[in-house]
C-alpha cells in the first residue's frame, strides 16, 4: 500500500483501539498513530515509493509536532508522561517513589536518553535493511515500541497498533514481508498490487473509518 492508505487505516485503527474521550487523550493516539503507520517505510527503494513515503513522512513529523505543541499548551497529559519510566519501573521493584524519588528521577532521565538513542539507531538500521525486512519486522516493532514508552509511555500504544496495520496491509500485497526478522523467509498473501485499484479502494475506506473512528470517539464523552 501507499502512504495515504497506511495513514488511514492507521489512524483508524488507533483510535477504534485505543478510544480516546476527550482532545487531550487524543493527541497522544495522533503522536503515536503518525508515527507508527509511516515509519516502517524507512526503507523503501524504489523512486516512487520513496517520493511518496518521503512526502508523506514530512506531513506526519508535522502532525506529531502540533499534538505536542498542542498537548504542552493544554497541558493534557502527554508531556507529562515524558521521562516518566523511571517511575513505571520502581513501581514494577516495589519500590515507593518517596522512598527513592531522586533515584526515580534519575533513571527515568537515563531511560529516556537511552530509548532516544535506541529509536534512533532502530531507525537508521532499518533504513538500510533492505525493502519489507528489518522495518516490517515485529523485532522492530517491539524494539522502537518499547523505545517510545521510555521517551513518551502514553504514545507506544497507538505507535504499536498503527505499526501493525501497516505490516498488515503490505502482507496483503504481492512482495513478502520479513515478519521474522533476522529469518529471511517472508510472508505474502498475494491479493493485489501496492500501488493499483486496491491502494485507492483500502484509501477511501480507510479515511470513512478513520473519520468515523474520531467523531465516534470524541461524542462518548457527551
């Protein structure tokens, strides 16, 4: 599929999954969806694809910047989870945060910095793996979630689902996906080419839904 195919379908299934009430707890499933439905294609290699997922790319950077500007002027709750795994894994040791609030503090700003550098490493590494490997493998998808949760926890869930759909529709496709990564064997159903008639059909349905998705998310709080 392309670009707006996998935008679509991302953002709806993030929203249908996660389910977001309010704008504010929306903004992190914008974050998170935006980057998990384009990142896998880091990777591609042919020019065209590479134009439209480049292009693409761009709009969604764009879009994860405003949910943050927009959550630090509303104050909703995502930056607040920034840095904030320090925290999650005393809890997980048992530890009482004002027993070790410094120490908490302090891992949490390792934490961070390492699921920086680790998505960033992830990322570069999967855009020399080769078309539909390393970056559509669920090693990447687990490796840069959990490198999300250590810089932002409240966007690894969306980022995870939307990562997902996004490996989900290319097994659709005619070109295999190395969903087992390092395992060169790749997973293919064969039902229709990237780019033709179903790319436009998955586009059109993926955007009702995801249009639905929203509106339906935000009225059940009403």
């Amino acid at each position: 599929m392309l670009a707006k195919a996998h935008i679509a379908v991302g953002m709806a299934a993030a929203f249908s999954i996660v389910r977001p009430e309010t704008v504010a707890e929306a903004l992190p499933v914008i974050a998170g969806g935006a980057l998990g439905c384009l990142i896998c294609d880091l990777d591609c290699e042919n020019k065209s694809e590479k134009s439209d997922s480049s292009h693409w790319r761009v709009v969604m950077v764009l879009v994860v910047a405003a949910a943050l500007i927009e959550d630090h002027l509303l104050d909703a709750g995502m930056w607040r989870s920034f840095g904030s795994s320090g925290n999650y894994l005393m809890d997980l040791l048992g530890q009482t945060r004002d027993a070790l609030s410094g120490a908490s503090g302090q891992i949490g700003s390792y934490l961070w910095f390492a699921g920086l550098a680790g998505f960033v490493i992830t990322c570069v590494f999967a855009s020399g793996s080769g078309h539909r490997g390393f970056s559509h493998s669920l090693l990447a998808m687990a490796l840069e979630t959990i490198c999300l949760w250590l810089i932002f926890p409240a966007v690894a869930a969306p980022f995870a689902i939307a990562f997902t759909s996004h490996v989900l529709l290319d097994m659709m496709n005619k070109k295999s996906v190395r969903l087992f990564y390092p395992s060169k064997r790749g997973f293919c159903l064969g039902w229709f080419y990237a780019d033709r008639l179903a790319n436009k059909i998955v586009t059109a349905g993926g955007t009702v839904w995801m249009i639905a998705a929203v509106i339906l998310c935000l009225r059940s709080n009403r």
